[in-house]
C-alpha cells in the first residue's frame, strides 16, 4: 500500500524531478553506529497524533536519535519517510534513509540554530556559488560553462530581480548586497524544516543558483546534479570514466539531491494527501 501511496505523493509533489547539514549526518551515525542493523520488524504505518503523523514499526513509535517522537508535519511526508523504512530488507542501511535523516536533523536541531542561522547557513554558498566561478581555458570548457551556465544564472536574476554575475577571480564575483538582501528575505518566508531541507540541497550541489533552480522548477533534478558536476564531466568525457566510481558518485548526489528537495517541497505544503488514498 505504501509504494502506491508514495506513488501519488510523488506525482503531486515533485512534477520535474525524475557544512553544518554533514554535522548533522555525523550525529546520526553517531547515534546509530553501526552503517547496518538487523532489521526488527515487520509492518510500517502511519498514524496522526497531536503534534502531526507519526510512523509505526509493528506496535513502536518511531524515535529520533536524541530519543523524541519522530513526528513529522505533513501527511505526504509521513508516508515518504514510510516508504523509506518499509523498503527496507533483512538489514536496515541508515544511509540510504536521506528522507529520516533530514527529519531527524529538524525534529532534534542538534546545533540549537534558529532560523536565522539557517538561512545564513544556506546563502553561505552564494559567495562561492559553483555555476559563478569561471575558467579561462581550455577553450572548450569555458564555452561549456558559458552556454550551461549562463541561462540558469540569467533565470535566477530574472525570477528574483537580482544581480549575481561570474568572474574568472579566485575571490569570485562581487555580489551586491541588495542581492543578498533578496535572497535573505525570500528565505525567511520558508519554515524551518524547509530551510533544513534547502541548505542539504545547496550542500550538495555547492550552489544557491541551482538549487534555487531545481526548488523552483525550473531544473529537474538530472539536470541540476549535471551543472554542478560540469567541469567534471567535461574531464571525464576528456580523459575517460573511472568504471563503477564515477557512475556510483553520480547516483549518490542524485539521490541526496532528489530526497532534499523533495523534502523542502512536502514541508512547504500547507495540503496533506487526502485520507481516502490510505484506503485505497
């Protein structure tokens, strides 16, 4: 029932996509110490408390690693982080969770940040922002950065009346403040949890311009993950792939990548899945 659920949650949830966060990653595992564990249950479920939905491990409530009740605020999430544990086989891979873990991080906030900080923490990557540092050869690449680059940063610009610019310095290129300021403001109508799921995309993809991209849909997530990793495409295509790593490298951002913005989108939606879908 949880992979139709998840179905449709996908469907209405994420049309387009096919630092301090890896902190956070290393408390969970900390917590959980062991990357596997025997998995010990049977049946996943959802259920809605007081406090928002709640996911059931046979009879136990789901806890977080500090030992709260894992209790999320959208149904549709609710069933994404279900979904997570009931694909789940003979032993329980923690890694492949991104879904609990980012809930983890907002429910126990294991650096006390306030929202402030967080969006700081997000906009950070906008003085290195991947897509604005330039190269001045080999001709090919710079040609490659410029058709590539240029649109999403011009979309940017646009959608938000900003400017960002690009620069072949080391120091990168000079943002203005007024930009900045956009930015600061725009964030600061997201919640918390979204900002949490916001800053693990930029993390990821080492850039404000394409996250804000793929969060607005204007990039699906292939796309996104293949602007952040141009340069080295280029020298891949140039050089050859390394078997097996680079393609396992690839995959990993993509599900990071797809899993964080899938999040900021289910804990940006005042609406939850209609209940008859639990009953189909």
């Amino acid at each position: 029932m949880l992979g139709r659920l998840w179905a449709r949650v996908i469907a209405q949830s994420r049309p387009g996509l096919c630092s301090p966060v890896m902190g956070k990653m290393v408390e969970w595992r900390r917590q959980y110490p062991a990357a596997e564990r025997k998995k010990f249950y049977q049946n996943v479920s959802i259920s809605q408390g007081e406090g928002g939905f709640e996911i059931n491990l046979d009879r136990r409530k789901l806890k977080t690693p500090q030992g709260k009740l894992f209790t999320v605020p959208s149904e549709a999430l609710a069933i994404a982080v279900a979904t997570e544990w009931d694909s789940q086989k003979d032993t329980l891979q923690f890694f492949t969770m991104h879904l609990t873990t980012l809930c983890n991080t907002a429910l126990d906030n294991p650096t006390q940040r306030t929202k402030e900080q967080l969006i700081r923490a997000a906009l950070k990557y906008l003085d290195t922002d991947t897509v604005c540092y330039r190269v001045e050869e080999p001709p090919g690449l710079v040609e490659l950065q410029r058709s590539e680059w240029d649109p999403v940063i011009k979309w940017i610009e646009n959608r938000y009346n900003v400017v960002i610019g690009t620069s072949t310095n080391i120091l990168g290129p000079n943002i203005p403040k007024e930009s900045k300021q956009v930015f600061e403001q725009h964030l600061s109508s997201y919640n918390s949890w979204a900002l949490v799921g916001l800053e693990y995309v930029t993390h990821q993809l080492k850039s404000v311009v394409l996250s804000l991209n793929l969060i607005d849909r204007n990039l699906n997530v292939e796309k996104a993950v293949l602007l952040s990793r141009l340069e080295e495409q280029y020298q891949i295509e140039f050089w050859g792939n390394v078997e097996w790593a680079h393609d396992y490298d690839l995959y990993e951002l993509r599900s990071r990548t797809a899993a964080g913005t899938l999040f900021v989108h289910l804990c940006s939606e005042s609406s939850t899945v209609k209940h008859k879908l639990l009953q189909d």
